[in-house]
C-alpha cells in the first residue's frame, strides 16, 4: 500500500474528445502513485466515449447538466480520494503537479485548498499565479507573490483557478459542496471564500504547474464572445453573497453591481475603441452582460445562503478506491 496521501483527480469535459485524450495521457505520467481518475462526462455528443474507452481505468460518470458547479459535485460524490484536486479537459499537468499540490497539505493540516500556476498557450503568458478575489467578485489573478488574505473579515481572499486546484475532503464536506447556483465561473471563487470563512486556509503553489489550451467551447466560442450573461449573473451573485451583514444588505447591492458594471463597461469600452470586437459584438456583449446582471440580483435576494455539511468522509469509507 503506497504510503502517499490519495488523491482523487475530477475532470469534467463536453465535446472536447481531443484535447480529453491528451489531458488523460499527461496525467499516466504524473510522478506520484496513489491517485484515481473520475471523469464527468456529458452531454458530449462528439467522440469523447471512444476517448474514454482507451483509459478503463478512469471512473465514468454522466450528467445531462452543463453546470460546472453540479458536475463537479458529482464527481466528488464519486471519488473515494482524501483529497481531491481538479483539472480542465483541456489542460496538460506537469509531471510534478500532483506532488507539490500534496506538499501543500502536508504543510499545514489548516490548509483546505491549494491553487497552482496556471500558463496560457503562450508559454510565456502566466494565466494564474497568487490569486485573489476581492468582496465584490473582481479577480486579480497574475501576482508576483503570497498574500495574506485568509481573513474571514478581510475584503480580498486568496483564490484558485478551477483547471489546476485541489482540496482536502473533509474541508469540502464541512461547507457542503460548491454552489450550484455558479453554473460556469466564481464556482472555484465562492468555495475558496467558504472556506476561509470556515477557518480554513487557502495556500498557493507556483510548482504545481499546468498549461492551460483555452479550447473554444459553449461558454468560450471565441476570447471576447465568451457567456457573459453568467459571468456577470454570478459575479453579481458572489457579491451579494459574500457582501455586509442583513443590515447593510440594500446598500452593499447598490455598490456591488454599480462597482462591478463599471468595471466591466469600461473594459467593453475599450474593446470596442481598440477594434477588438466589432460594433455587433459590443452590443450582444453589452446585452448579455446586462441581462446577467439583473439575473443575478434577483437569484441573490431569494437566496437563502445556507449550506449544509455533506457527509463526504463516510461516502469515503464505503467508495472504492481505483488507483489510475
């Protein structure tokens, strides 16, 4: 029996059969022993089946949902691993990354997440390094070095990025999963801000490397034609989640989305200045992104916000472990 902590790699994929089977063959040559693979699929409709048959060792899992959120929750209730870490179909880890992301725990038993470095298709372009995200759902992601923002009363908290992060089981059960409300973007954001709301620590980790291909997808068509509408609705929706008590709850709504829709118009702005997008473009994006906003609103002020442990640990216990 290896002596190494087990992990559980969750991957979650949709008609990327191709970049699938390279993100599969890079993780055969990790240099580490004790971890499995599951596999969220679905609703793939391309080749991504024949993908998975050349790797039985993989756990398989179906959904008919699109929700990040849901499908990651799934693969969860699916694994058997102490710890969980996450990786996109369309992303390749270094040979070291589950190592160094296990390196991390070991460290300190108050950590409950690590984030790694993320690349670009540029080798050069660093997508993720030290990431924060502050009160109002605005990520700064490329940082030189760790900060100290694991308050639970702070207005900035470290951060991860979803194709390159890992967990400890039981820091997961106790807050009771990811939102599935965040059906695509801040799902990696709000679980990092329970946690450290919870009294855990997120750590960061510049040698836990992966480059990240950014495949066109349903949400990502094209760099700037990208689902805004979820992207603010859940920006929005993070902030008034994790905003000021009741109390204050109107007002911090009023500065949230006044905060966050300026930001974002100047950066549409400048786009549209720059010829980066079309007039057309501008215009579904400034729509789409508007709609989001209010969808956002209103999913908050009916949110209860209340999570319940999931009794993630006793799954553990009867769920069998199948070694990659």
């Amino acid at each position: 029996m290896s002596s190494e902590p087990s992990f559980s790699i969750i991957v979650i994929t949709y008609n990327r059969a191709h970049y699938l089977e390279s993100c599969l063959r890079r993780l055969e040559l990790l240099d580490y022993s004790n971890f499995e693979v599951v596999v969220v699929n679905g609703p793939s409709t391309d080749d991504t089946v024949r993908v998975l048959d050349l790797f039985p060792r993989a756990q398989i899992c179906t959904t008919e949902s699109r929700n990040v959120s849901r499908s990651r929750n799934l693969g969860l209730h699916a694994s058997g691993g102490e710890f969980v870490a996450f990786i996109d179909d369309d992303a390749l880890a270094s040979r070291d990354c589950l190592r160094e992301l296990a390196g991390s725990f070991d460290s300190s038993a108050a950590v409950g997440g690590v984030g790694g470095l993320v690349y670009g298709v540029n080798p050069r372009r660093v997508d993720f390094s030290y990431g924060i995200v502050d009160s109002y759902g605005r990520v700064d992601p490329v940082r030189t070095q760790q900060g100290d923002y694991n308050h639970p009363n702070g207005s900035r908290f470290n951060s991860v990025m979803g194709t390159n992060c890992g967990f400890r089981r039981l820091a997961l059960s106790q807050i009771g999963l990811f939102d599935e409300e965040f059906d695509y973007y801040h799902d990696e954001a709000d679980i990092c801000r329970r946690l450290i709301g919870a009294g855990w620590q997120i750590a960061h980790n510049p040698r836990a490397r992966v480059v990240h291909l950014s495949a066109a997808g349903p949400n990502r068509p094209s760099r700037f034609d990208v689902n805004w509408h979820a992207i603010l609705k859940n920006t929005v929706y993070f902030a008034l989640k994790h905003g000021t008590g009741r109390k204050w709850r109107r007002v911090h709504s009023c500065r949230a989305i006044d905060v966050i829709w300026r930001s974002r118009f100047l950066e549409f702005s400048r786009w549209l200045l720059f010829r980066k997008v079309s007039s057309r473009l501008y215009w579904k994006i400034l729509r789409s992104a508007y709609s989001g906003v209010w969808a956002g609103y209103h999913k908050a002020r009916s949110a209860s916000f209340i999570s319940s442990p999931v009794p993630l640990e006793e799954e553990r216990e009867i769920r069998p472990f199948h070694p990659f």
